[in-house]
C-alpha cells in the first residue's frame, strides 16, 4: 500500500526503509532519502532521490533486477517489464551483453515495447564497459523514481 507524503515524513524509519528498500536497493540511497526527511512536496522528494551512485552501488542495485525478458513472479519488475513479448530474442542478447559487461543489461522498460528494449540493448553493446555501467546507473534511477512515484502519493 503506498504511502502518504505526509506519512512518508512522519513514520518510523522502520516502516519507510523497506519502502525505499524495493524502490532501489542501495542504503546510501535509502538513508540520505530518510535523513532527509521531512519533504515539503514530492518534487523536493524526487529530486531528492536523484543521487548518483557510485560503480559499487550500481552493480549492488543490478544484482537485484531480474534480466529483461524473463518475466518475475511479483514484484515492480513484473509490471514494468509488460511490454516485452519476444523473451526468446532476449535470451541470446542478454548472453552476448553480459559476456561483454559482467553484469545484466538495466533498462527502464516501463512503456516500452519489447522490440524497442530489444534495440537499445545492441545500441548499448557499442559502449565501453565505463560507458555502459554509468547508463545503467542512470536507468536505476530512472526506475526508482518511478517507483518511488508509486510508493509515496501525494
């Protein structure tokens, strides 16, 4: 159940941490957004949240996403992933990318076809591995945002 703004502000850090927690798994992130606290509006909110994140956070907050084209059983990942109808196209994508990078390919799919991912994915092998992690790290913040839109209302 999302939380108020207002609730957001005034519940125990307890309560607030796993909400924080599921929208993107990197404490340093967790903690600044709670230590920050209270917010006057959800943009001071967002923009809050839009902190960058070291090559360590990134690939922390990576293990935590489930590959694009393997549907999760629950979870955010599980509706933000809809739009991908092609999972076999991906299995082999998803092999040659993280051959290459060490690490799953991180998109923000949400509204996005599978064939768009599909493509932003080879556009990406382009990349050089430094290139690549700090788009990933941008694309984690792209989906925390976005989910912490979903988890904290007005």
């Amino acid at each position: 159940m999302p939380l108020t703004l207002s609730d957001f502000n005034t519940a125990d850090a307890g309560v607030v941490r796993p909400v924080l927690t599921a929208c993107l798994a990197v404490p340093r992130w967790v903690d600044t957004l709670l230590d920050h606290r209270p917010y006057e509006t959800r943009d001071a909110l967002e923009a809050a949240a839009d902190l960058p994140l070291s090559s360590d956070e990134i690939r922390q907050a990576m293990a935590a996403h489930p590959r694009i084209g393997e549907k999760p059983a629950e979870g955010w990942a599980r509706s933000e992933q809809s739009g991908v109808d092609n999972p076999d196209a991906f299995a082999a994508a998803n092999a040659e990318y993280e051959a290459k990078f060490g690490h799953v390919y991180l998109v923000c799919a949400s509204g996005r076809s599978g064939g768009e991912l599909l493509e932003i994915l080879r556009d990406r092998l382009g990349n050089d591995p430094a290139t690549e992690l700090a788009v990933a790290g941008r694309e984690l913040l792209k989906i925390a945002g976005l989910r912490l839109a979903k988890a904290v209302t007005a």
